[in-house]
C-alpha cells in the first residue's frame, strides 16, 4: 500500500510548503515550480514539480486534494479551513508570519498602489499565518502542547520563546496585526 499523501489545503498552502522545502542533493532553497492536478492510484492530488537551478536535480511533491476546494479570498489570504495544516507545524507558522510582517515597510510616504497592495498583502498573510497557530490551539486550552511542534524548525521556535503560543498572546498578535490592516486599508 502506498502512504497516503499528505492533505494541502489550499493551493497557498502547498506553494507556501514547497517553497521552504531545499534541494535534497544539494540544498539550493530557490526552485520554481509548476503545479498540476493528477490522479495517484485513483485518488486526485496536486502535484508540484520543478527542477532545482543550482544542480539540475529534479524535484517533486505530491498532495492531495481537499474534498471541497478552497476558492482563494479577493482581498485577504488563506491556508486553509479550521482544522490545522498537516504540512506545517506551529512554530514555522508562527516564523512565517514574521517573515511576512518583517515585508511591511514602515512608513507609507511615496509608496505607490503596487507597493501599497504587496503591504497589505504581507499584513493579511501574517495574519493567515497567525490564525494557522491558533488553529493548534487544543479546544479550551490556553496553550498549544510542545507534542504539536513535529519539525526541527517548529521545535527551534518553541524553544526560543514558548510564551508566544499561548490562546492570549496569540490573540493579541492577531488583533494588532489587524489593526495593523485596517490602518493599510484606509491609506
Ligand atoms: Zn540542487
């Protein structure tokens, strides 16, 4: 039997996975790739392929598909429903928001609509990637157990700094960062 393939939630998600996967032969993080849609033993998945720019290595993912598919929002960003990602943990979530709000400029004189829009951009994809967290959030906890951190780089995380996945600090984020947005959105 095959193992089953792990689930992408969203077309986002994946791209998003894929894109923080490095070369297996030598390591190389940058890799464009083409997504499609096949059938693995009967079952439909999203496969993304490409070929790595620094040692021709071919590259290769396979996914499969939700049973409903998550049209992309117009004006915000989403990974997925309410059940958490299987792809990434906690703590890389919690690292690629910061990634995204580190894209923010701070200051907002002379930038022009693009600029205005990739802003914004980066704000609703903090704030996805905040809710991601917070979908790990056990029902009625107030924090996210160290056993829901699964990769290295999520564990590093959580170690660093642990205080930053509990339900209160995670909300507080969220609220700023959405603050945040609603100031972009009315600039
Ligand atoms: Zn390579």
């Amino acid at each position: 039997m095959p193992d089953v393939l792990p689930l992408a939630r969203t077309n986002a998600e994946a791209r998003l996975f894929v894109s923080l996967q490095p070369c297996p032969a030598c390591g190389e993080s940058r890799c464009t790739f083409r997504s499609a849609v096949v059938t693995v033993d009967g079952v439909l998945a999203s496969r993304y392929s490409g070929d790595c720019p620094t040692c021709a290595q071919h590259r290769e993912y396979e996914f499969r598909l939700p049973e409903k598919i998550l049209p992309p929002p117009a004006e915000s960003v989403r990974f997925g429903e309410d059940d958490p990602s299987e792809l990434l943990d906690p703590g890389v979530w919690l690292w690629y928001s910061d990634i995204a709000v580190g894209q923010v400029p701070v200051d907002r004189t002379g930038l022009d609509d693009r600029a205005l829009r990739a802003a914004r951009h980066a704000v609703a994809t903090a704030i996805a990637a905040v809710d991601e967290v917070s979908k790990f959030l056990p029902p009625g906890t107030d924090r996210i157990p160290s056993s829901a951190f699964t990769s290295a780089d999520g564990r590093a995380v959580y170690a660093r700094e642990p205080g930053r996945f509990t339900r209160a600090r995670l909300d507080a984020v969220r609220a700023s960062y959405q603050a945040n947005l609603t100031r972009w959105n009315n600039s």
